[in-house]
C-alpha cells in the first residue's frame, strides 16, 4: 500500500481537481491493485473531498477506465507508412526530454501489470485497449488480418517498454535512443506489414 501522504486542499475549481483526481487515481492503480486501491486515499492525495470522486466520475470502476484511457489524440494525424516510426516514438518518448508524459505513460503500462489478472479491471483494460488503440490501428492498417496485425505491434511495444522500462533490462536501458528508434521501427515494421503473416 502507498504510505499515507495529505495534499494540501484545492482551490474550488472543478476542472482542476477533477484533473488532480485522475492523476492521483494513476499514481495510486500504479503501485497497487484494483482491489486494493480506496478512493479516499486517491482523494487525499488529490487534496479533495471523497465525495467529489463519485461526483466527478460515477464509480472506482469508470475513475479506473479513464485512469487507463490512452491519450485523445494518440494517432491523431499519423499515417499509415509512418505507423513503425510512430509506435517507436511512443515508446521513446520519454527520451526526447516530456518528463510528465513519460510519467504518465509508465502509470498506464503499471497499472496494466497490476490489474489485468483481475476479472473487473480486466475486462475495462481490453476495452480501452480495443477502442484507443488497436481498433484505430487496425482501421489505419486496412487489408488482411489488420487486427491480429494492430494486436502483434502492440505486443511488440508492451513487451519492450516492460523489458526498459518497468524492469530496465541493461543491454535496452543502454543503448542509444536512436540505435534503439531503428531497431524498434524495423520490428514494427515487420508486425504490422501484411504480407509478414504468409505461409
């Protein structure tokens, strides 16, 4: 469990706390379980009344749907010949120096960790995953088995951002981010080309 912390109290502006919320639900569905996680302690942490989490979200269970909801405009105006280059900066984006992005995007994958066993969370990670990701790359992709596709190139970024990342696997962590762009590209490429699947 986190160790108890007390932000100071919000000022009375909605947006900002609701945003300070759903930060503090990321940070706290990160280092804990679904089930273990209370909504108290993700309120105190944002410096704001228990009551305006189910005011501004419902439920734990659509707070923990937008907690894991990847970002709006994630393959807004990309390409599909620009797809490799783009999962690999997805990747590396913490590199090019958006400290707070990288952040974010290590709560996502961490919540993921802790979460996807369970039959709940489980369920409303696959969801978010198929309406943010995959079903827009898959559509981007076109042709045959654009899905299993879209599904292999995210497997190959799950999988690499795990390995630097979450467990910082050395020979990853170390090398170069622009020998590892190259790398990582020619492995997406290969995951989401068509003809990669024939027999």
């Amino acid at each position: 469990m986190i160790p108890p912390t007390q932000a100071p109290p919000r000022s009375r502006n909605a947006a900002a706390t609701r945003q300070a919320i759903l930060a503090s639900a990321r940070r706290h569905f990160a280092r804990d379980s679904y089930e273990n996680v209370g909504l108290r302690e993700i309120a105190r942490d944002a410096g704001a009344d228990p009551a305006l989490v189910s005011r501004y979200f419902g439920s734990k269970e659509q707070l923990f749907k937008e907690s894991v909801r990847a970002d709006k405009d994630l393959m807004q105006g990309v390409t599909r010949d620009a797809l490799p280059a783009h999962f690999a900066a997805l990747l590396l984006d913490g590199d090019s120096g958006d400290a707070d992005h990288a952040a974010d995007e290590m709560d996502r994958l961490m919540i993921l960790l802790r979460s996807a066993t369970s039959p709940k969370p489980s369920s409303i990670i696959r969801e978010a995953i198929d309406e943010d990701i995959l079903g827009p790359v898959a559509a981007l992709l076109g042709g045959a088995d654009a899905s299993l596709r879209a599904s292999l190139g995210l497997a190959v970024l799950m999988g690499a951002g795990i390995m630097r990342s979450a467990l910082a696997i050395a020979p990853l962590e170390s090398l170069s981010a622009d020998a590892l762009r190259a790398r990582l590209t020619a492995l997406f490429a290969a995951a989401l080309d068509e003809g990669s699947g024939a027999v």
